[in-house]
C-alpha cells in the first residue's frame, strides 16, 4: 500500500495547477504500479535518473515524485520555455532549460548543482532524449547525471519505468486512454559513487559513473520487462541514427 508523502517544499501557482489538471486526468486515463517508492529520500538534494521512453513520462514520473513528497526539477529542453503557455509553466515550476548540444549546455549544469545544494530533487534523463534503442532498452547515456552528483556529492536514486510508450508512443500524438494502459516505476537504491567522489573530474571518472547509472537504470528496466537486457546498450551515433529528434523522419527521408 502505498504511504502518501506531503510536499514540504512550497508550490507556486504553476505546481498547483498541474496537480489541480494532471493528476485527476492521469489517474483517468492511465494505471500505475509504483514498486520501491519509499527508496526516494523524503528530503534532501539529490538526482533522480531515469530512462526515457515517451514524451508522457515526465508527467506520470513527475506524479510518482510527488506523491513521495518531492518536487521535481527536470533538465527540460530548452524550447519548452519559448513556447506560449508552457513557457509560464515551467518557468515558475523552476524547471532547468538546456541547450541540447551547445556549450550552453554547461549553464544547466550549473543550474542543476545549485538546485541539489539548495535541498532540491533535480531529475536528469541520461539519454538526454527519448531511447532511440529498437527494442525500447535504455542506451547510452551521457555524463550529465554523474557530473552533477561528483559534483555536489549528492545520491543518484536510479528510477527504471516500463509502459508509458504504451499509453504515448514516443514521436506520436496519438494518446491511448481506453482502455487505461499501466505505467511500471521501479526506484533503485542510490548507485554506489563513493569511490570517485572527491577525486578530479575527468572524462574517465565521468564516463564510469555514468555507466554504473545507467546500469543500475538498465537493471530495473529488465526487472519491470522480465528479460534480460541486451549486452551491449545502443549507440544512436555508432549507429548512424540522429541523437535528437524523431529517427523516424531519417529513414522517411532516405526512402525518398
């Protein structure tokens, strides 16, 4: 049975409306399974790191979060804040804007450190885009997630979720309310960087915490799924595939 947490931090009117919108038409529309959620600290800076595999799933993990007391700060693209409405929204639910593939990129970092040293829950995807694995498996992450916990010190609680892709196919707007498709969460124990922590920030370091978190993502993704999880985790760059956006559109374009 779950054990509903209450929200220490204080909401502003944009985390007031969403809960007042979302989470009735989410509770409607979709199902859950929440396994382990007590393993998110209750208060505290730290990182929440995930996979990614519906542009739905802020939402149903932003609800997970919250109904374990937490607030969430997501690295959020940074064209989420020029567009009319939205822009307010994530503006005052201080949602961290970042230039995907820009040096600009390093002022979210920033953003980020500041948040998780203030106290806050700041949520990272370490793809850094919806998988652009065939199979739906969690792929190659990037370093931003292990900066900022080498960083800041903070836990990483690493977060596997299944079945969101099945209520909104990832690059689609075709959304499948009924019958209500269920969307599996599972939270890990904090990935296990005390080794490195406190040591100089090298690419090396980065790229070896990176890969305990995302395995330690990929492990509860194979829990949820119930198979094994592939050896190798996909490469969109070693592959030829777009590292943003919709790699459908490619293959259209090389049809034509």
């Amino acid at each position: 049975m779950l054990k509903v947490r209450k929200v220490q931090e204080k909401r502003g009117w944009a985390w007031a409306t969403v809960v007042a919108i979302i989470k009735p038409l989410l509770i409607t529309t979709t199902k859950h399974e929440w396994i382990d959620g007590e393993k998110i600290p209750a208060s505290g800076g730290c990182v929440v790191a995930m996979n990614h595999i519906s542009h739905i799933d802020p939402l149903t993990l932003g609800w997970l979060l919250y109904e374990h007391g937490r607030l969430v700060r997501y690295l959020a693209k940074d064209a989420l804040f020029e567009t009319p409405v939205v822009k307010h929204i994530v503006r005052d639910a201080k949602q961290i804007p970042v230039s995907r593939l820009t040096s600009d990129a390093a002022k979210a970092f920033d953003a980020a450190c500041q948040a998780v040293r203030d106290g806050e829950c700041v949520g990272v995807y370490p793809e850094g885009t919806i998988t652009k694995d065939p199979t739906g498996w969690p792929m190659r992450g990037k370093t931003g997630a292990a900066r900022i916990a080498l960083e800041t010190g903070c836990p990483v609680i690493p977060i596997g979720q299944w079945g969101a892709q099945d209520i909104l196919p990832a690059y689609s707007l075709r959304f499948h309310a009924f019958p209500r498709r269920t969307a599996h969460y599972k939270v890990g124990d904090p990935v296990d960087l005390s080794d490195l922590v406190g040591r100089p920030i090298t690419n090396d370091l980065l790229q070896e915490a990176t890969e305990r978190i995302m395995a330690a993502i990929t492990d509860l993704v194979a829990d949820l799924r119930g198979e094994p999880a592939p050896a190798v985790r996909f490469d969109p760059r070693a592959a030829g595939v777009r590292q943003i956006g919709n790699p459908r559109k490619d293959k259209k374009r090389r049809r034509a």
